[in-house]
C-alpha cells in the first residue's frame, strides 16, 4: 500500500469550497481507494513539505458538506 498527502476539497451549499490536506491511499495499480477521516497537521519540517507539495497536485476527492441533517457526509473521488 502505497500513501501520500493530496487535496481534498470541500463543497458547501452557498457553492462555495475549500481545501484541506489528507492521507490518501493507493492500490498497487495507483487508484485511490481511501482517505483519512480528519485533515493533517504537519508535526516536523519533512511533513510540512510533503504537505506543500500536496497543493501542487489537484484535489482526488471531494466531501459534500451541503446536506442540512445530521446524516454522514456524501463524497466521492474526481
């Protein structure tokens, strides 16, 4: 199993969107298939770099936070 930090990119209902970085993990044929739960927070200089380099990629995923109860949030890879 392959990870890395990517973008993911958040929607809400006025359609506005913000970015936040998390672990993204990969099949062996490259896919992702999984992300963390909660944004990243780097802790040491090597992890604010891989972080950096997130935002040099495009977002892999979205979370849409548009719906109005309390029910999980809707999401799906771009």
């Amino acid at each position: 199993m392959v990870w890395n930090y990517r973008l993911i990119e958040y929607r809400y209902i006025d359609d506005e969107t913000d970015l936040a970085v998390h672990e993204v993990y990969y099949n062996e044929d490259g896919t992702p298939f999984a992300f963390s739960e909660k944004a990243i927070a780097p802790f040491s200089k090597e992890d604010a770099q891989r972080v950096l380099e997130a935002y040099d990629k495009p977002p892999v995923a979205y979370i849409d936070k548009r719906r109005l109860d309390e029910g999980q949030d809707d999401w799906g890879w771009l």
